[in-house]
C-alpha cells in the first residue's frame, strides 16, 4: 500500500475512540498520526476491509524482515521495525501496545529477536549468515553509537532531515507530537528522541525555483560558499510554517541567484533549528553529527554551527551508513577483525561570524 494514500477516516477514528482518542493513542505508541506510514493500520484496514485476505495471512512483514525471510526462510520481528512511527509498541509499557491484541493483529506478527542474532542462508553450498534487517534511519545511528559514547545528537539528512537523539531520555509530549516528533527504538530496545522536518524536498522544490527564474542549473548550486555579509542582509521573515517560508518570498527582490539561495538556505536552517531544539531536551549534547547530503553543503553546515555556538557542529561522511550499520550490529558472526577506528569521516564547523 502506498503510505502517502489516504487512510479511510472512519477506520482510524474508531480505533481512537477506542483507545482514549486520538492524542493519548499517539502519545502511547509515541507515534504521529501518520495513516498509512502508521504500519500497523495497514494490517488493521485489511482485517476490516478484505477479511479473506486477512485470514490468509501467516504473517505480516516490515521490508527488511521480508527480504531477510527470502535469504533465510525464517520469520522474525526486529524492535527497530516495530518502533518506527508503526503505532504498534506502548512506550509506557515497554511492549506492544494492548490494541494490537485486542484487535486479533498479533498472531500475524512474527516471534520478536534480538536484532544481533543471525540465521542460516537457505540456499545449498552457502555458510553465510543472514540479520533481521533493521529500520534504515536506526540502522545509520548504529555507527555512531559504537563510535562515541557521550552525549550527542544525529542529524540524518536526505528528503527528511531526521534528528535523533539517543540521550534524551523522557516521554514524547502532546505539543512535541504535534510538532511531528516521534520516537524509534535502537536495535537493542532503548528508545531514541527524534523530530523529521521535510527539508530536503522543500530544498529540492525551492532550488528548482531558483535555478528556473535566474536561468542557471541546479548543479551550480553546490560549488556555493557562504558569504557572511549577505547571511548579514537577509531580512528576516517567518510564515505559519516555517519550513515553507522561503516560498512566500517573492524571487523579483534578489539581485541574483546566489543571494537567493542564501536565503534558503537561511530560511532552512531556521526550520531546522526549530525542529532540533525539540529533541535538544536535556542540555547534555556535546556535538551534532550530520550526515547525508546537507552535510556536503558549505551554507547549511556553516549556519547550523553559528545557532550553536556552544555545541560542537560536525560534518560526518559515511559510505552507505544504513547498510554499514545493519553489518556492525552483527560484525562479530563475519568478521574476525576489530571494528575500525575511522568508519566515519569527520569535519569540523565554527564560525565566529
């Protein structure tokens, strides 16, 4: 099912009704009211809609755990698929959340293990091993917490730029819910703090904007490096949304394209600060990581570091965090060597300006 789709209404407001409503439902299984992307819905609208599909099925499946059911032939559940905004685990409770029993749903999922465990490949002449699979904004946080143990904050970039922090340490409020926090669980069942903000499409959308209206490419763009006296002119603007601000500005008033997108990135950084700072909840972060594709653009990273003047701003490289992540949960059943000190290529950001 596509998650962007509508959920049918009438579906989802009984099963809030029957749970207290809509907000205590949410701050339960710590999860935005998201339809579809609310995974456990799914399974939930099929028992109701095509009965005879439901009663067929063995067991419902997140992505990672089908592919990894394909090379194993084992069924499993791992706690990062179940904590990822799926409406399926009480965060109070440290366990599935009661409707999915009362509602018939947990037969059809799979026996929870340990996301370090491994099984057998299924196919003749192989001794390879095979993992659950892991949630892919989870699994990218596995790197980091191997490699540093004090406090800190991940900022994972690409469509949705995902805070994460793993030191929070408190419940999800009703206002931060709202504010569309949300949280995860780490592979070994410990929560994780998080806020999206849909900052790399709204930068995509308003780039093309205006890569169209100054008649120049994208790609010239990303060769940008941040001159401080134009961050200094920007006049400061904020809409409702904050993260769509630079749209109600007007493109006729920039004298060209470079101070235009020196405001957005302005513009965007500003919604980034204000999506961070609800997971920045216990003053003890001593450096943001960001990886991704921001994390390669001079003016994002430069603007990010001047909002935090007493935090320390890194730019972090990683090839293919996800998949690295998903491989050290498991390094010891297929890999004899220690875990290299420089996975992750750091760079340092501080400006004074």
């Amino acid at each position: 099912y596509n998650y962007l789709k509508d959920f049918p209404s009438e579906l989802s407001d009984n099963l809030y009704a029957n749970y207290g409503g809509a907000s205590t439902f949410s701050l339960e299984t710590a999860s935005p009211l998201l339809g579809s992307l609310n995974s456990a819905l799914q399974l939930y609208r099929i028992k109701h809609e095509q009965p005879a599909v439901f009663k067929k099925i063995k067991y419902a499946l997140h992505l990672p755990q089908y592919l990894s059911f394909l090379v194993s032939g084992t069924y499993y559940t791992d706690m990062t698929s179940i904590g990822c905004h799926t409406a399926m685990w009480d965060f109070k409770q440290n366990k599935y959340h009661r409707w999915l029993e009362d509602e018939g749903l947990l037969e059809k999922l799979a026996p929870i293990t340990s996301g370090k465990e491994v099984f057998d490949a299924t196919f003749p002449g192989n001794n390879y091993k095979v993992g659950t699979g892991f949630h892919d904004s989870s699994s990218a946080l596995i790197p980091y917490l191997i490699n540093f143990h004090e406090p800190f904050v991940l900022i994972s970039t690409g469509t949705w730029c995902i805070t994460m922090n793993p030191f929070a340490g408190s419940n999800l409020t009703e206002d931060e819910l709202h504010a569309d926090c949300l949280c995860y669980l780490r592979y070994d069942g410990i929560p994780v703090k998080a806020s999206r903000l849909f900052a790399g499409y709204e930068h995509e959308v308003q780039a093309k904007r205006i890569a169209e209206y100054f008649d120049v490419a994208v790609s010239k763009f990303k060769n940008i490096e941040i001159d401080w006296n134009i961050i200094r002119s920007i006049p400061h603007m904020k809409a409702d949304n904050v993260l769509q601000t630079f749209s109600k500005r007007d493109l006729s008033s920039f004298p060209n394209y470079i101070v235009a997108y020196h405001t957005l990135m302005y513009d965007l950084v500003q919604a980034q600060i204000e999506s961070s700072n609800l997971v920045l909840t216990n003053g003890g972060c001593k450096r943001i990581w960001v990886g991704g594709g921001f994390s390669k653009n001079n003016l994002y990273m430069n603007l990010l570091a001047l909002n935090y003047p007493h935090i320390e701003v890194y730019a972090a490289s990683m090839a293919q965090a996800t998949a690295l992540g998903a491989a050290l949960a498991i390094h010891s059943h297929w890999n004899t060597q220690s875990i290299p000190a420089d996975i992750i290529e750091l760079r340092y950001f501080r400006t004074d300006s």
